[in-house]
C-alpha cells in the first residue's frame, strides 16, 4: 500500500500526542489484496479482500492480531481497501488507547518467544503466521 497510515493517539499517561505509523504490505508477493499490517517492527493484524464469508470478493476484511485476548471490536469488514484501512487505523487507535504499554510488551515478548520456537523447530516466519 502506498504510504503508511498515520494516527495520532494520547498514550496512557502522556502529555504530547505521539504519532502511530502503520506499515500495510503483501502477505505473499503472488497473491493480491491481503496485507500484514505492522506496527514498531511487529505484525498486529491484516486485511484482505473477501473471504469465505463474502463470496463475490467485494468486501474486505480486517483484524488486529496482537497475541492476547482481543475484545470483540478487533476485527471488521469495509466496502473498500481505503475504509478498511481507515477502519484498521480507527481500531489500532483505540486499542492502544486501552492497552497498557504493560500488557503490550507482555504480548511483544510472547510474540518473540513464538517466534524463537519455530525458528528452532527450522520453520520460517512465514509458516508462522
């Protein structure tokens, strides 16, 4: 996607607004219309073009993928890549907005252990997600 989105979300606790730059790519380079999306160097969600709900591929679907418990807002389908994007945006947002910097780093570190386990197991980070 050209250009990463950008919010600007007050974190708990600060006094400035700091600003949240999301990157969207390619999950694989071969198939079109689904994207990782990342945020600070980790894959927290993604969005793509229809699905087995939504046979004719014109809606698109997106989620926040952060391993913990996700509250039911997470996840979401638009009309179009931009609103989904937007939407995706929106939601990151607010989930940041309610998530402690503790609780995330919890789920950074269980991210990296996973990750840390399969690469001992010889399987990519592909294979992982």
């Amino acid at each position: 996607m050209s250009g990463a989105p950008q919010i600007a979300v007050r974190t708990p606790g600060a006094l400035t607004t700091k600003p949240i730059a999301l990157n969207a790519s390619l999950k694989w380079p071969d198939v079109k219309d689904d994207y990782v999306v990342r945020y600070d160097g980790h894959v927290v969600g993604r969005m793509r073009l229809g699905g087995e709900r939504h046979a004719q591929g014109t809606t698109w679907e997106w989620s926040i993928t952060v391993p913990m418990a996700m509250p039911v807002w997470a996840n979401g389908t638009a009309e179009s890549r931009d609103a989904c994007m937007k939407d995706f945006t929106a939601a990151w947002g607010k989930f940041l907005k309610e998530t402690s910097p503790e609780r995330l780093d919890r789920a950074w570190k269980l991210e990296r252990a996973f990750a840390a386990r399969h690469q001992r197991r010889g399987m990519s980070k592909t294979d992982a997600t």
